[in-house]
C-alpha cells in the first residue's frame, strides 16, 4: 500500500471556516490524505482563509511567504488559498505569489479533488465561481471516525444584508439555507461519533430558512427538530442579526431544554446615526428592547456582541453612545474591532477616523467589556453550572470543560472522562475561566 499523502490546513477567521476545514479535510481524505499539524512534512498546505479585515488578508501573503523555502526543497508540495481571500482576490493571490498552485472558494471546495488532480499534473487550479450545485451535496458523506464532544454544522451561508463596513456578501454570495433533513441527518451523525454539542453557523444563522417537510422553516423551527435527537444534548447557534430575532426564537430560549443560555448578536455601535451610516436597520432602542425580551424569555441568558469602532465619521458623541449601550446590556462577552476598510464597500469611500483616536476608542471600550465580563464571571462562584467536558488541563488530574453560559470551567482531580455532562459548583473566578469542584 502506497504512503498516504500529508495535508496541513491552516485555518483563519470565523467558525464558519473551521467547518469548512474539516469538510476539505474530509474530501481530499478521499485522494488518500490524512491531516498532519505541521507544514514541514506536508504534501499539500491549504490556507483557508479570511477577508474580514485588512490585516487577516496581508497576514495569508507573508504566510505564504514563508513556505518558498519549503517549496524548493520539496518541490511536490501543492500549496492551495481556500476561503474568503481566495473568493475576493482570485488569480491575482498566483499572480501575487506565483508557487501557489491552487486557489478555491468557499462555494466550490467540493471540487477540490478534480483540482488538487489538476495540480499534479502540473497545472494551476482556480476555482471562485458560485456554482448552482449544493456543495454539501456534492461531498462525500462524512467518515465515522471517533470525535470531540463538540462539533459545528453549518445551516446558512452568505449575506444578503449589505453592511456598509462589510464584504461577506461579496465573498461568501446571497443567503441561502440547507434543507431540515440534511441538517438532522448530519447531526445524527455527529451525535454517533460521539459529539453531544453542535453549534449551528450560518453568516446570519437566525434568517434561517431552510426546506422542512411542510414547506420553510424557522431557526427555531430546525431547531426544536434538533431537540428531538436522542444523545445530543446542547445546542447553541451563532452568528445572529438583530432583525431576524423572531418571536419564535426568542421563546424557544425560554422553553427548549437543549438550547443553551447564551446568544451572540452583533450590534455594532450604540449610535443611530452611526447605525444608519451602516446600513444596519436597527437602532439602539430597538436593539434594547430586543434584549429585554431575550432576557423576559431566559432571565439568566449570557449576551455577547460584536463592534466596530472608528467607523468613518464616527464622532466623540457616537462613541459615547456605543459606551452607554454597553454599560445598560452588561455584555458576558463582546468582540470589538477597529474599522478595518474594506475596498469595494460603501463605508471604504467615506471620510476616515484619525487612527489614534481610533485606538484610543477600542481600548475605553474594551476596557469597560472586560469589566462586565470578569464581574459576571465572578458572580458565578458559588452557583451550580452544567459542565461539558472537552479536554484535560495544563495541570495533571485537570478537566476542562463549557458550562451552558459557555464558561470555560477547570476542575482539579477530576474523575471524569472526556464527553462527560456534570454539575459543577462553582469555586473561584480567574483572568478567563472558572474553577469547579464536581456535585
Ligand atoms: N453577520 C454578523 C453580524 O451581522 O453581526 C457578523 C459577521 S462578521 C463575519 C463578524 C464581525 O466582524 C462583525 O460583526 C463586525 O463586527 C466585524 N467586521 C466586519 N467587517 C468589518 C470591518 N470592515 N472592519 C472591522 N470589523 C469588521
Ligand atoms: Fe456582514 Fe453580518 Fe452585515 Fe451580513 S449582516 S453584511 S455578514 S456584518
């Protein structure tokens, strides 16, 4: 039997591209690769990689950079840009960085064993179309090997809501859902090879709406479907718009066991204007009293967001608003970014904030989301949690694991195997994680 070849996937950006990591990984195992964890001994490198910002896009150049010296020693090795770099910049990243061999979107990577064939026999292969085939159809069916207890599966793809700030749309195409039954099927799946957390991803995962048995169905509605299968026992989704919060969702996470007390929804500043400049069609009222009711249906609900600060025109005014809104909603856990322009976007033509106040701005803001953050975790000592565990500790006899509010929680001499659901009380609160003590 001949060697398998190596394959090693570096992975940028969201968790939309991990999953799409393992499916590449999947589909070339079926040309005879197993995955390795570094690039030296590999016979292809495949960056799949992110567009969101400037720098996640130059960091893939100098990366790439970096494997010239590997490519003459070996020079079988097949180097490969998958992911949303590839989609917006195509044949320039081989024009750009000519010992990459192969480029691929993230609408056509179930073609990549005709590609990665083509590049043996010499050739480059590009791939950046949005074909009209499913690609979750076209690839293989997922193997049975043994996995983690946690797993994502994606059941939305692309945007059709055009953020100024934002290339999404450009890169991953218009909205589109998978159907229900392809959704349970896989997650059945995952459930038998041992995964009792799935966390559903779509670029806008609550527009949902994906072709069930009696016509469309809801988040919501895919997800009570998911509640039914027996041996999975969370379920969280992310990321969501505030739009598309639908009533049904937001009692869903009063009422279904499986859904987990955390939700990530993005709002981006807490200024109206700023908001309106966005092309976001929300503003900070409606995003508050959106909580609110998120918060009537699942009081004890963890909140996480995203923002942007520095967006062009953004005044000391605006700024302050993002700041208020954060101090009202009290965020367990928020990302924030700097404006990053984005060329082929509304926003990348308007008049820019100063960099150093820019810098300035995300570091107040931060300052004040780690202060919620660190006093929620805090008050989690003394209270009982659900853990899930994931992995050992840094330290001997240590388990680490999630609790429904997505804490990361370590216990000591712990005498529990990895994919074990426990009560957990809560005993002390550090920089990023719980200490527990198992019930
Ligand atoms: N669909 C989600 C939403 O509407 O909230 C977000 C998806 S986007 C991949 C993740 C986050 O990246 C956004 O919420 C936004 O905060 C940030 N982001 C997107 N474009 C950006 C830009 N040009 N500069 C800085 N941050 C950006
Ligand atoms: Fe980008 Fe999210 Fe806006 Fe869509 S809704 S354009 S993914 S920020």
């Amino acid at each position: 039997m001949s060697e398998p070849k190596k394959l090693y996937i570096k992975t940028y950006g969201c968790q939309m591209n991990v999953y799409d990591s393992e499916r590449m990984a999947e589909t070339l195992g079926g040309q005879g690769y197993v995955e390795t964890q570094s690039p030296d001994d590999a016979d292809m490198i495949l960056l799949n990689t992110c567009h969101i910002r400037e720098k996640a896009a130059e960091k893939v150049y100098s990366e790439l950079g970096r494997f010239k010296g590997l490519k003459a020693e070996k020079p079988d090795l097949k180097i490969g840009v998958a992911g949303c770099v590839a989609q917006a910049e195509g044949e320039e990243i081989m024009r750009r960085q000519p010992l990459v061999d192969l480029v691929v979107g993230p609408q056509s990577y179930h073609r990549l064993p005709e590609m990665e064939a083509k590049t043996r026999e010499g050739a480059k292969a590009l791939d950046t179309d949005f074909p009209e085939e499913d690609k979750f159809e076209k690839l293989k069916n997922r193997p049975k090997a043994k996995r983690g207890p946690t797993a994502f599966l994606t059941v939305q793809e692309g945007c059709d809501k055009f953020c100024a700030f934002c290339v999404v749309p450009y890169t991953r195409g218009a909205e589109v859902s998978r159907p229900v039954d392809r959704i349970v099927r896989e997650a059945q799946d995952l459930v038998e090879r041992g995964v009792r957390e799935i966390t559903l991803l779509g670029q806008n995962v609550n527009a949902y709406h994906g072709a069930g048995p009696n016509g469309d169905m809801t988040l919501a509605g895919l997800i009570w479907e998911l509640n039914k299968v027996d041996g999975l026992e969370r379920i969280r989704f992310t990321t969501s718009h505030p739009n598309d919060m639908a009533d049904d969702l937001i009692e869903a996470h009063g009422t279904c066991e499986k859904l987990m007390p955390y939700l990530h929804l993005p709002v981006q500043s807490g200024s109206d204007r700023i908001l309106k400049r966005m092309n976001r069609s929300h503003t900070a009222e409606s995003y508050l009293r959106l909580i609110e009711r998120i918060r009537a249906a699942r009081p004890d609900i963890v909140m996480s967001g995203d923002f942007i600060v520095g967006f062009p025109e953004e005044t000391d005014e605006d700024f302050q608003a993002t700041m208020d809104l954060v101090e009202q909603i009290k965020y367990g856990y928020a990302y924030s970014f700097k404006y990053s322009t984005r060329p082929g976007t509304p926003a990348a033509e308007r008049s820019q904030v100063d960099p150093g106040v820019a810098d300035d701005r995300l570091q107040r803001l931060q300052g004040l989301i780690t202060r919620h953050q660190r006093e929620i975790q805090d008050a989690m000592v003394g209270r009982k949690v659900r853990v899930l565990f994931e992995k050992t500790g840094r330290l001997p006899g240590q388990m680490v694991g999630k609790s429904e509010y997505l804490h990361s929680v370590h216990v000591s001499d712990a005498d529990v195997e990895i994919g074990a659901l426990r009560d957990v009380l809560i005993i002390g609160s550090g920089a990023n994680s719980l200490a527990g003590q198992l019930l």
